[in-house]
C-alpha cells in the first residue's frame, strides 16, 4: 500500500494544479471499507470519486462519497411462507387440502412424504430470511463500527467513527424516504481538521444495471473495485441536472458543466439516445410534459461559474467557453455510431 503525504504539496494533473490534502486520504479509506463489506452490493457509487477512473489527472479533488441505494433485489415471496419452508415437517401436515390440495395428481416418489406439497428448503446448515428478521438497518451502522476499529487512514490521520453526525433518517424504503448524510470527522497533524461526508440517495431509480469499475487511490495503492453508474448514465445525469437547475430558475452547478465536459469529450464517450431519454424523463413536470434535451439551448444555460473559480481557481476559461465545449462535444456523440455489445467470445 502507498503512503499518503500530509502536508499538502501540489499535484500537476494535466493543465490544472490541485492541492492534494487529507480529504482524499480519508475518502480513499472509506471507500475500501465500504467495498470490503458484506453489503456494499446494495450501493452504487457516483459522482467525482469516480471520475477519476473515467478521465484520470483532469478530474476535479473528489469531495465526497455519493451513493444510490439499490431497492432490495429478493423481496419476500408473495406466497411466504410457502414454498420456502426451514423443515419438511411444516407442509408434512397438508393445511392447503381444503384449497384445493387434495385434487388429484401424479407425484413423484420423493413428494410422497409431504402429500404432494413441493418444498424449497434451504441449503444445509441455512435458513430462509422471514420479513420480519429482514435487517434493515442503515449500511454506515456497520461502517461506522468498522471505522472504530481501523480508524487510521493515512500516517498521522486519523477519522472519529464516535464523533460521526447523521442528517436524515432512515427508515423503510415503503416511506419513500429520500436518504440520509452521514458527516465523519478526521484529524492529522498539520492540516486543519475535515469532514468525510457520504450521501445515501434512496429515491434514485437505475435506468440501467450498474458496472464495475476500478477507482484510482490517490496514494499509488491498488485501485478498488466498486459497482457504480456507468460514464453514460453520469453524462446523462449532469446534463439533466444542468438543464433542470437552469429551466427552473435557478443556478446550474459548475462542477456538472466541468464534469459534463470531461465525459463528454472523452475520446471513446458515448451517449445513448434511449439511456438519455430515460433520465430526462424525470424532468418532466405539468409545466414541460416533454422534457428533452435541447442541444441549441445548451449555450444558455445559467451556470454559477464564478462559485466554481473560486473553489477551483486553476480551471481555464470562462462559462461561455465550457459551454461552448460541451454543445460541440454533445453534436459528436449525437453523430458517434453506438458502442458495439460484447457477444462474450
């Protein structure tokens, strides 16, 4: 494993200088525990920890570790508890005979023993979860307890798993609670104390299966593997958030413009017309019933690039120029063959 330096030297990456500082150390250090952890298959990783994977030194200081929570991939069986019983002796008592069991049918021999009902038992030494014993706890319980007990993440930092603030509440996903925010301090010598700040989005709907993808550790390490949103589905993302922001009156962030410009312009990008009209379908409200996305009003859109410059000083050009950038990259993919699919010879 690499070394993490601490006292904020700078790193040259392409035409931009961005200070390397505790912060990453610690997402680094979080996102290998969350990957190590029996249920991290229920997250899916977006945003700019990702980025780096997809355009490497350009990509923006990650800032935090923004998760969509997966709805439970094995609800409970709609005819529990049958047919998925712990013992033969549950159905050994044919309670069904009145509904209709008793009608006859040929059964094999193995059937004789349960009068015809056909069992799932669980593998040996296993039982089947019952709704009521379904943990539904909130994952960062667990990752808060794993942080108690590696809480270094770097020589000299150190994050307090016992100090960790909650924003939200989490609860069962049937009260379409939107999510939580979970706030980790952390502390090194010669640096300023910091934050981790992980967001858990549970009213986010995949419009396609997640991928894996091997996110860059800035110390050097191995990278880690994580199910995330593809390049495709966070182009999508951003430029929706970009079109929404700015035709609802309000300000479009200048980290999705940047963003949206480095996926864009990537040499093997690609944008699939059915994808993007999945995502812009949620933009559509009584007021704009068609939300699409317009290429000719990609110019106009309201971007807060001043906030962006200060935040991120060494990034070149004005608002016009990115967005410029962006419309001619949009009008390349729009005219780029889709990506063949993988037969799997």
């Amino acid at each position: 494993m690499g070394s993490w330096p601490l006292a904020l030297p700078l790193s040259v990456v392409g035409a931009t200088v961005w200070p390397v500082n505790g912060v990453r150390a610690a997402l680094d250090h979080v996102l290998g525990l969350i990957a190590d952890a029996p249920w991290s298959g229920t997250l899916v990783l977006r945003g700019s920890m990702v980025m780096p994977a997809w355009v490497g030194d350009a990509a923006r200081q990650p800032a935090d570790l923004d998760w969509v929570v997966l709805e439970d991939q094995a609800g409970v069986d709609a005819l529990d508890p049958y047919p998925y019983v712990d013992r033969i002796d549950v159905v050994q008592q044919w309670p069904e005979a009145a509904d209709g069991a008793a009608r006859y049918e040929m059964w094999t021999y193995e059937e004789f023993d349960t009068d015809g009902q056909r069992p799932v038992l669980p593998p040996e030494g296993l039982h089947w979860l019952r709704e009521e014993d379904a943990d539904t706890s909130p994952p960062y319980a667990d990752l808060l307890e794993r942080l108690a007990r590696h809480p270094e993440a770097a020589p000299g930092l150190f994050l307090d798993a016992e100090n960790a603030r909650v924003d939200g509440t989490w609860t069962y996903a049937a009260y379409d609670t939107p999510g939580v925010r979970l706030l980790i301090p952390w502390r090194a010598d010669g640096l300023p104390p910091g934050e981790v700040r992980l967001d858990f989005a549970r009213d986010e709907r995949l419009p396609e299966p997640p991928v894996w993808t091997l996110v860059p550790r800035a110390d050097g390490a191995s990278p880690v593997p994580v199910r995330t949103a593809s390049r495709e589905l966070s182009l999508a993302w951003k430029l929706l958030w970009l079109h929404t922001d700015s035709r609802d009156g309000r300000r479009a962030q200048g980290k999705d413009l940047y963003d949206a410009v480095l996926l864009a312009e990537a040499e093997d990008a690609r944008l699939p017309a059915r994808l993007l009209r999945r995502v812009f379908d949620r933009a559509a409200t009584p007021e704009h019933p068609h939300a699409a996305l317009d290429p000719a009003a990609v110019r106009r859109w309201d971007v807060d690039w001043a906030a962006f410059r200060e935040r991120y000083p060494a990034v070149q050009g004005g608002v016009d120029d990115w967005l410029r950038r962006l419309a001619g990259a949009l009008a390349v993919l729009d005219e780029r063959p889709p990506a063949r699919r993988r037969t799997g010879k």
